[in-house]
C-alpha cells in the first residue's frame, strides 16, 4: 500500500483562503469518519472535506435526506476539524432552517475549526446531490442566507462556499442566474451542482468571475475529469467527496462476503492493510511510549 507518512508534519499548513488565491487546482478528496479522516491528513492535501453523505452514513446508518441535525454535524465537525492539520471544508445542508438557524450554524462551524462551510439552496428538508426530486428556495431566499453566512463569521478567512442545485430541476440558465446573485451577495466560492456535460462545465466556468468549485461524484450526473483538464476549464476547487466511502464500502463488501463463505479471513491477508500500519495511523506509538514513560511498574 503507498501510504503518506502517518507521523505528524512539522510546522502548519496554508490557510485555505490564501491556498485559494495562488496557481494551480485545490484537490479536497472526501472523509466521512475519523479513520478517513486520519488517513486523508497524512498526504498532504491542501484542503480536506467532510463530506455530509458519508459523514451521515457513517455516524448515523441513515441517507443523506435532510434526516441528520445541525447537532449531528456540529459535533463531527469539530472532532474532524480539531484533530486535522488539513484544512476541513464541511457540508453545512440549507443552514438547518431559516436565517437564524444559518447564523448559529455558520458561528458553531466557525468555532469547531473549520475553515470553511457549505451552504445550499435546496428546501428544508434538503436531499443528496445528483440525486432525483431535489427542489430549491427561491434565489431571493438563499441570497438573504448567504448575506447572514457572511455577516455571522468571525474570520474573513472563514470562506463561505454557496451552492445551488437548480440545475436539474430548472436548467442551466437559472442555475447560472442564481451563481451570479449568490456571487454579489458575498460567497467566497460558487458551487453550480451536477452539470451534466464537460461542455455545460465551461459555460459555468467562463460565466462566473470568482473561485468554482467541482464535485466528482463517480457514477453521478457530472463527468468525472482529471485535474489538468479541470485546471484548464477554470475551476480552482475539486472534491471527492464519496470516492474513498465508494472504495471502503466495497473492499469491506469483499471481506464480508469471504467470511460469510469460508468462515475465516484465511485467504484474505494479501487485501489487507496491515495491522501495524493501522495501529501507527491510530496513534498507538505515542500511547506505547507514554506508558513507557510514566510506567508504574518499572
């Protein structure tokens, strides 16, 4: 396996809103739990999201519907944000309700440690992008959302990342229509979901004038493209934010049904990671030389 150095970086990585402002594509590939989360900060990434479909799967079993709370993911926020070096981008839904509910959202997200939130223009109770029967507010509405969003932050480097899926269900144009309205109404970066050809990308890349955000969802409504020729359309962020849920869920998928089988693991161990890498990753070496240290028995 070609693991990243599991031992902490020296010194502290760039802060997202000046990465942003420098060449070059920002790749943000997806974690959805703390062991995701661990792995992912050892490769040196310049920004790291929590992605709210995995994030919800995983802590709570359930479908990225609109079933988990700001008090869900407030929570897994700051556990992520509080043990990364890596900056974290977090999936914020609609706010969780109305303006107030954005202002307490933006503020508790802010205060968990991260670097920047998420927000987007589906009704409340929202559903998983470049999924069916996705509806969105009226602009006007989520204009008035993001100008709270940007009035509740603390840090100008705290960015607000405004999303909209009007795509799907009203067209290109309006999506575009309503980039451009959440643009002046101070988001830091634009998020159009689920373009559905290379060609519809360009449009919205030659369209709006300030960072773009792409999301490569494998198997969804997008075209999944390569860094370079993400670069060279315009866009300056990338997420992943189900591609390595997408490869856990498999490898265990293949575990399980070889247990369920043989009734054993026998047969397996060339598939698996090995159980020293995997206690290094936790942090094991340092509880290890802990007790070495403050042993009580010599």
């Amino acid at each position: 396996m070609n693991q990243g150095n599991t031992a902490p970086a020296a010194g502290h990585p760039i802060k997202l809103s000046e990465r942003l402002k420098q060449p070059g594509l920002v790749v943000a590939p997806g974690v959805h739990d703390m062991v995701s989360l661990r792995l992912a900060d050892t490769f040196g990434f310049d920004a790291l999201y929590m992605t709210g479909f995995g994030t919800v799967a995983s802590h709570m079993g359930l479908p990225d519907a609109g079933l988990a709370t700001y008090s869900d993911m407030v929570g897994r926020v700051k556990a992520m944000a509080g043990m990364a070096r890596t900056p974290l981008i977090a999936d914020g839904d609609t706010g969780y309700g109305g303006l107030l509910n954005v202002r307490h959202t933006v503020e508790g997200y802010e205060q968990a440690g991260a670097s920047a939130i998420q927000l987007e223009d589906q009704e409340y109770p929202k559903k998983c992008g470049h999924t069916p029967g996705r509806r969105v507010i009226p602009m006007e509405e989520m204009v008035r959302k993001i100008k709270v969003a940007v009035d509740s932050r603390r840090s100008q480097d705290f960015l607000i990342i405004a999303r909209t899926d009007a795509r799907t269900t009203l067209g290109l144009d309006e999506a575009l229509r309503r980039a451009e309205a959440y643009a002046k109404a101070g988001a830091d970066v634009l998020f159009v979901e689920s373009p559905e050809s290379e060609d519809e990308m360009r449009r919205i890349c030659a369209s709006i004038d300030k960072p773009l955000l792409a999301n490569m969802v494998e198997g969804g409504r997008t075209p999944v493209l390569s860094k370079q020729a993400l670069q060279d359309l315009g866009y300056k962020l990338a997420i992943f934010p189900v591609s390595a849920l997408l490869a856990a869920t498999h490898a265990m998928k293949l575990l399980y049904e070889h247990v369920a089988k043989t009734g054993s693991t026998v047969g397996t161990s060339g598939e698996l990671l090995a159980f020293s890498e995997l206690t290094r990753l936790m942090g094991f070496e340092d509880i290890w030389a802990f007790e070495r240290k403050y042993a009580e028995t010599p």
